[in-house]
C-alpha cells in the first residue's frame, strides 16, 4: 500500500469480509490481509510452523519498550506492526540509549501496536528473503544491505539478484 493511506488498510479488510460474507470468491481475501499487515501474526505463524526467526514480543505501549527489550536481549529493534520498509523502525542498542530518550520518542500509530525484536546483522551485508503461498517456496533473493536503515523490500534495493533454488 502507498504511504499516507493508512486509513484504507482497516477499510479494506472490512470490505474484504463483507464481500466473503456475501458469498463473492475473493482471491486474498480478509484473512491474507489481515497475516499481510500484522508483523504479529506473521510471528504467531512462525511460531506454529516451527520456523525460527529472531527473538520478538509483542508491545502496545512505551512504557513495555525497556521490558520486552530487557528480556530478548540487546540490541534490539522496535517496528510498527502495520507498515514495512523501516518506516518508524527505532533501534535500542542499550538500556541507556532508550533512557535518555524517554519512552515518549516512541509514536504508536495505526493499530497502537509494535513490536520489538532482536536485531540481527547480515552476515556479509547480505540478508536472504524467502517468499512462499500455498505452503510452498516461491523464490529467495539476496539483498545488499548497509545497515543505514531497515528497508528490506527487494523493489527498493538497487543491487538485488535471484539465489537459485
């Protein structure tokens, strides 16, 4: 979705599940919308299938920042759980750090949600994103990192190329 529409993002589920309330065949429906823009439940599905992923919690207020922070281990990243490409991404590389800027440098947008997860360094300057559906691989690709921000999207990334399967 373009930034600057967030409005639509709630809109759009809504009417994703009035139309497969009325029987119209929706392909992605509500339901792939709503794994699509929750950083959250894209972890509880990680959770399910095994897969591992870097420690995360769950917060919905500052004030849980130094806490969840605290018990997955520093350094760690705080994102929103709607929204992509590093948008309001904060980094909280130590207890320090967070205190002395207060909890208020933190902005709880759209769904009063984020989520803090440790952060990871890219073996290389290279990450590896994978894609599947249908429970199935799609691709992966390599992306070219250089950890100035936490924009991972492959469309953004100007020395992107295909891994072969």
């Amino acid at each position: 979705m373009q930034r600057g529409l967030g409005h639509a993002i709630f809109y759009t589920v809504n009417y994703l599940t009035h139309l497969e309330a009325q029987g119209v065949r929706v392909v992605n429906g509500s339901r792939c919308l709503r794994h699509e823009i929750s950083k959250a439940l894209q972890l509880t599905n990680l959770e399910k299938l095994g897969l591992p992923y870097p420690k995360a919690r769950v917060i919905n207020h500052p004030s849980q920042a130094l806490a969840a922070a605290e018990a997955i281990g520093y350094p760690v990243v705080i994102k929103p759980n709607i929204g992509g490409s590093g948008a309001e991404s904060s980094d909280l590389i130590r207890k320090k750090s967070y205190a002395l800027r207060g909890s208020e440098s933190l902005v709880f947008r759209i769904d009063s949600t984020r989520w803090c997860r440790r952060r990871s360094r890219a073996r290389d300057g290279i990450i590896t994103r994978v894609e599947g559906a249908w429970r199935k691989f799609l691709y992966a690709i390599q992306i070219h990192i250089t950890g100035e921000s936490y924009n991972l999207c492959p469309a953004t990334s100007a020395r992107t190329r295909a891994v072969k399967n």
